[in-house]
C-alpha cells in the first residue's frame, strides 16, 4: 500500500517506519527542511530504542521515503495519515491548527481518491473539521464529486518503547464514518493493520467521534491513577506506611492490576499534561465539570514539588552553598523527551533557593541544556550554577546530596560505597523508590523516598538543630 505520513515527529516517524517495515512504501512529509535533510541522512531527530536501525534499513531497501514537498506527498499515498503535533492552546484545548492545515493541503492538491486517516490526539469533533476543510478546498477547484473518507486511527505509543508497542499492539482502534465511502475506508484500514490480526482480531471498530474520545480517556485513565498513587504516596508518609507494599497489596487484585501504580515526582511528556487539559477543556464547552480530571492537575503540578519539598525539610529553605547531584532530566527512561519533565521543576526550585545542581541524564543530556536554559532565560546567574556532567559518578563529585529524579536503569544498583564516598554528606532523595530504605540506613545514608517514612542514621551532617533532630528521627 501506499502510505504518506504528514508530520515526521515522534508519532509520524513510529508509524511511517513501522509500516514501511512490514513492506508498504511510505512517504514522510514535514515542512523543516533541515529536518528532512537529516533523516535522508540517515540520522534521526529524536531518541527512540530501535528507530534509527530500521528508518536506516528501510530508506536503503527504497519503503522510506522523506519530503518537504506537499504536493508530491498528497500525490503520492493512497492512504494520507495526518500525524502533525496538536500543542495545547492558552485555555488548554487542543491547537488544531497544524491538522487543519494538512486536510486543506490535502483537499489543494489530491487529484485521485483518498483515505485521510487523523493519527494525531484531537478531540471529539476534529474528523468533522477535517473533512469540512479538504471539501471547502475541493469546492474551490470545482472537485466537490472527488471522494475521499475521513478515520480517526488513534496511536497508543509509549514513549521509550514505541515501536514494541506499534508492532505488537494490543488494540487498534478504527473510527470510520457511515455510508458506502466509510465502509470502504474501513475495509481499507483492515487490510493495511492485517498483518497485526493473525493470531487473533485486535481491531476495534466503531464511529469517529468514540475514536477520538477513546484516545483521551485513556490517557486521562492512567494520569488518574498516577495521581492517585502520589496522593496516597503523600498520606503514607505521614502515617508511617510503605507505599511500595501497599502497591503491591493493591496491585495483585486483578481488576487493579499494577501498571501505573507507581509513586514518584509526577507525570511529565508530551501526552498526559495536554490531553487532560484538553479533554478539562471539551468538557467545559458541552457545560460539563470535571472535578475528577481538575484534581488529577492539580495533584500532578505540586507533585513535581515533592522532591523540593523533602529537601526543605533536611536543609531549611536557604540552599545557598549547598551542591545538588541530579540523576535523570527526561521525564521518563528511554527517551530524550524533556516537555513537562519534572526535572525542570525541582532544577528552577532548588535554584530559587540558592542551590548549585550538577546534573546528568544518559540521553537527554542536549534537548536537557535547551530547556533547562531556555526555562531560566531571564535569571542567567541562576542559569550559571547549573553543570551538565559527563557521566553520573561525575555529577556526585562534591555535591552535598544526590536527588533522582528519572527512572534510569543504569541508577538502580550503584556502589553505594563508592557514592557516599563522592558526596560530601551521605544523603539521598529518591523521587522513584529504586532503593530499599533499610539498605540505605545500612550503608550509613540518609534517605528520602516517595510514601516511604524517611530513615537515617544518625545527625551529623544537617545544617540546623531543626534539621539535626529530624535527620535522627529513623523510619519505622
């Protein structure tokens, strides 16, 4: 089949690559030429396990193809996905501006029938703007008899493990509109996800608006339970409970399960912040409230503040002179993604404070500098006492206490000998619970976690008599 992809970021590439992968010959568009000079190159954009590999492999065996060119791309597919970013707008909605502008480029220049598929997140109602958008242009060229079907093919991607979650998904949701044209689409879209359906049916049919809308209440779904399980990770801490054996004691239920049962710093990416805000902001036009999708915000904002929080409370709230080692700066591991990263949070509150931060991811390291500096454009001193270290036992040398931040896999078993070596005071504040607290207090640390009543040794190393007495008060 021939297949354009409009948009080369992150979904457009995972799916473009995915398909030419299983043999169709596809065509990616995007409008920065840079960026399609680079990916003719062979060189990718953004940081995804396994994309690179196969975009190379595909673009040599000729499936992969990458233009600036708009007409060539509406020429060239049958099938026309629109995977273009849909940012949120001032009041939160979704920006439909980019998706818009794909239909009417598409209405423009098609000259044969086309399957328009929306792979963007959009909201209830976008497929009618589409297909209101390429008709108005079709109009205009005196074409109003052209056919074509608008779909709603939501993508369910992870960030870290897209093409695992692409080629082996575990539902492929298709939103076709009534009539002839839309049973065709439909037919059209079955044939090309075939090859997914062999060992059983993973399709999903049903119209576009319910399409559209599975799409935000999955991700407000999991958001949801993020934010459940950081405010009860916040009540365990005050009544001297685990959180990490109340995950699991709640997790084995089987209509709980445990995906996304765990307690940290909050959720960050491009997904869940703007598709809860977005789907806030549907409701709100239909004269509907959504106090739970309200409280699901408003835990994950201040969540971001919870590692600052611990913090306050061993030091006090003058940082000045005080080094901060920060392992991890993406929002989630696998990724170089830093939008709505918690990290940027707790860099600009430790700062704010006084604080000097000595930081290392083991990607994001360069989209990290720009968001890092552009988040503290206007303070360049505080921006002066930011480090971007070469590699994590770097980050530790000299710095008072070490804070996680991001689930790394290369974090999980140090030598904690060695770290508490290189730190100046041998503390830690864990904002993912990757160490167990009695091991810590073991090696002589004190140790902040997430809904796990902190613990430490003894007070030798605070900085006030408050802070001493709390620094020996060990965890029960």
């Amino acid at each position: 089949m021939k297949i354009t992809i409009i948009g080369s970021g992150y979904v457009g590439l995972v799916t473009g690559t995915c398909l030419a992968e299983l043999g169709n010959d596809v065509l990616c568009l995007d409008l920065d030429v840079a960026k399609i000079s680079m990916l003719n190159a062979g060189e990718v954009p953004i940081y995804e396990p396994g994309l690179k590999e196969l975009i190379q492999r595909n673009h040599a065996a000729g499936r992969l193809q990458f233009t600036s060119d708009i007409e060539a791309s509406v020429q060239f597919g049958d099938v026309q996905f629109i995977a273009v970013g849909t940012p949120p707008d001032e009041d939160g909605s979704a920006d439909l501006r980019y998706v818009v502008a794909a239909a009417r480029n598409i209405g423009r220049y098609m000259t044969t029938p086309k399957i328009v598929v929306d792979k963007s997140t959009v909201p209830v109602g976008t497929g009618a703007k589409v297909r209101h958008a390429i008709e108005a242009q079709l109009a205009e060229r005196d074409l109003p008899e052209l056919e074509f079907a608008v779909v709603s093919n939501p993508e369910f991607l992870k960030e870290g493990a897209a093409i695992e979650d692409f080629m082996r998904p575990d539902r492929i949701v298709i939103g076709t509109e009534p009539g002839a044209a839309g049973a065709r689409a439909r037919e059209a879209m079955r044939a090309l996800y075939a090859p997914f359906t062999r060992n059983h049916d993973r399709i999903l049919n049903m119209d576009i608006a319910s399409a559209e809308f599975t799409k935000y209440a999955a991700n407000a779904m999991l958001a949801t339970r993020i934010s459940f399980m950081n405010e009860l990770a916040n009540l365990a801490d005050v009544v001297g409970a685990d959180i990490e054996l109340v995950r699991q004691g709640i997790g084995s239920d089987p209509r709980i399960g445990y995906s996304f049962l765990y307690a940290g710093t909050g959720y960050g990416g491009s997904c869940f912040p703007k598709d809860v805000q977005a789907l806030e902001r549907t409701a709100a036009e239909y004269g509907q409230t959504p106090r739970i999708l309200a409280a699901v915000e408003a835990v994950n904002k201040e969540q971001k503040r919870i590692l600052v929080q611990k913090i306050v409370g061993h030091y006090g709230e003058d940082l000045s002179g005080l080094t901060f080692a920060l392992w991890g700066l993406a929002f989630k591991p696998n990724t170089d993604d830093m939008r709505a990263a918690p990290s940027r949070v707790v860099i600009k509150e430790l700062l704010a404070r006084g604080a000097s931060i000595q930081a290392f991811d083991p990607v994001a390291m360069e989209e990290a500098k720009k968001a890092v500096y552009a988040d503290l454009a206007a303070d360049p001193a505080a921006a002066a006492r930011v480090r971007f270290a070469q590699d994590q036992s770097a980050a530790l040398e000299g710095a008072d206490a070490l804070v996680v931040v991001t689930e790394w896999k290369s974090f999980r078993s140090p030598d904690f000998v060695a770290l508490a070596a290189a730190l100046r005071q041998p503390v830690i504040f864990d904002g993912r619970n990757l160490y167990e607290p009695a091991e810590l207090v073991g090696h002589g640390f004190a140790y902040y976690a997430v809904g796990r009543s902190s613990a430490a040794p003894q007070a030798s190393s605070t900085r006030s008599a408050a802070t001493r007495n709390q620094y020996s008060e060990v965890a029960q």
